[in-house]
C-alpha cells in the first residue's frame, strides 16, 4: 500500500545520502523513480541532487507555484509508470505541495518519501515540514551528533565568528559553513551567547 512517509532531521544527517540510496535501490530491482528537487537549492547546480559524501543523481527541478500531482502525472505520461517519488529538501515545500503529494499516495498509488529539516535557525517550524508531520503516513527521524555527544535536534545559523544568528530570513541557503546541528541544550547556551562552534571540516568527496 502506498504511503506519504517524512524523514526528518537535523542538519548533516546524511538525508541526501537516504535519499539517494533509496533511489539506487528502486532502480536495482528495475523500479523507476522521480526526484524532486526545489529550485531555490542549487547549491550542486539546478536539478541535481547532490549528498556531502559525493553521491550525486539528476532531479525534476519545481518552483513553489509548481503543482507536484500535475508534474508527476506529466512525467507518468511521457515515461510510462513510476514506482515511487522521493523529495529532497522537503521543508521547502508549501501547504499545497504537501496535499498535492499526498494524492500522489492516495489516487495515484505511488509512495512518496520526503526528506528534509524539521526546524530553521530560530528552532520554527518550516511550512513543508509543518503539514508533513501533520499528514503523512510515516515519520521517522534520522539521527545525527552534537559536538557536545548528545543527539543534535536543532539547526543553528552561525556567523563568521562562529556565533548563533538569532534573525534574518528564514531560508538562506547554506552547509556547513552556515549552519551547524545542535542539541537543545547548546542551541539554548548559544542563544545566550555563552561561546562560539567551529564550523564542520568540510572532508573530500568519496570517488
């Protein structure tokens, strides 16, 4: 049975990496997928998904006026049957976008595997992640590390000096130069601008 399932987490996860593993093992078994990727990341350049470790695959770029159950039913019409979409950077998506995957699961049949960020800089809700946890079938968390060797739940956007910034727009696109994942304890003491984090070493891509 066909499921809307969202996968959440922090920052540097490997959310990209799920993804794209997903995607290989669909494709192994002679399945055909789709993945969806916002225009407002193209940090690998528009339509291409790409995961810190090196592991790269071509998307289907969509905009926020884009109607996600007329382009999979475009894409079904022009290449024949899907087995599954999957959606990276999932919190971008809008209350609408959300409904329209939902009945990609519900009329046409296909699961639909979203991953993305629970929370923004300010510890808020982003609006794709917000009716996700709302409406779909499955949620499950991917988990990653606080330098502190707790659980890291929150996302912290820092500056140059390695200090928390507590305004600005909610989306500005960035890695780890930008943002780093936090425990709620460390997001709180960097809040109160009680010391600085060093940003992640960025390591070379795997060949």
């Amino acid at each position: 049975m066909a499921k809307l399932y969202f996968y959440f987490s922090a920052m540097n996860a490997g959310k990209t990496t799920t993804l794209l593993q997903s995607a290989y093992n669909y494709r192994e078994r002679g399945m055909r997928v789709a993945i969806l990727t916002p225009r407002l990341d193209d940090r690998a350049g528009a339509g291409t998904v790409a995961s810190r470790i090196g592991l790269r695959a071509p998307g289907i770029v969509f905009e926020r006026e884009t109607d996600l159950q007329a382009l999979v039913e475009a894409d079904i019409a022009a290449h024949g049957r899907l087995h599954c979409v999957l959606v990276d950077e999932a919190q971008f998506l809008t209350k609408p976008q959300v409904w329209q995957l939902s009945e990609v699961v519900d009329v046409l049949k296909i699961p639909v595997l979203c991953y993305g960020l629970r929370t923004d800089f300010r510890g808020e809700l982003f609006e794709g992640s917000q009716y996700l946890l709302a409406w779909a079938d499955e949620l499950s968390e991917i988990k990653t590390i606080c330098h502190s060797g707790k659980k890291a739940t929150m996302n912290m956007r820092v500056d140059e000096s390695g200090r928390a910034v507590c305004d600005g727009p909610q989306v500005e696109i960035g890695g780890n130069e930008r943002y780093i994942s936090v425990s709620r304890a460390e997001f709180k003491k960097a809040l109160r601008g009680e010391g600085t984090i060093e940003p992640l070493q960025v390591p070379l891509p795997l060949e």
